[in-house]
C-alpha cells in the first residue's frame, strides 16, 4: 500500500489526528478558515485591565475562555475539533 492509500483509507477520526501530528503549523489551513469564518466575524468587547489601569479591547474568547459561536462545547475548540470541522465544512472552490 502507497502511503497516499494509507492515507485515503482513513476515516475522518484518523485523518484528523494524523493532519494534527505531521501537518500543524500556524498559518495551516484549518487556521485560517477558523480566522475567516469566526474570530475575524467576532466582535471585540472592552474590559478593565489592572495592570494597564485602563480598559482594553479583547477577543471574547479571551474574556470567557470559550467561542461565542460554540458555546455549548465549553472550551475553546481544540485543533483536532478546528481540523474536522473544517474538513467537514463545504469546499470554497465549489461555490465558484
């Protein structure tokens, strides 16, 4: 078997976990559409910082320790949740 068989032979599950241990990088993919669909569409909230002694602009996430858009997961999304979804999300070359 060609490693590329190996690799299309996995299910989602596996493929997530492999993108996450050999392909992780800041600027991956997955990063990006995360930026694009949600952090970039997330609106700054203001908030007293003692150690500035003044308000500062900060993520909600920042703030909350949780996504304004998936709240019912808690925590922020971890990379392997980002990964499949969006490996799950629709293609972007698609809707051209």
């Amino acid at each position: 078997m060609t490693v590329f068989e190996n690799i299309k032979n996995k299910n989602i599950d596996e493929f997530v976990n492999w993108l996450s241990e050999h392909c992780s990088f800041d600027y991956a993919p997955w990063w990006k559409w995360w930026d694009e669909n949600y952090c970039k569409k997330c609106e700054s909230e203001t908030a007293y910082v003692e150690a500035f002694e003044k308000e500062c602009e900060h993520a909600y996430c920042e703030l909350n320790g949780n996504c304004r858009f998936f709240l019912d997961m808690g925590d922020i999304p971890d990379e392997k949740q980002v990964i499949k979804m969006w490996l799950e999300s629709r293609d972007e070359e698609e809707r051209c």
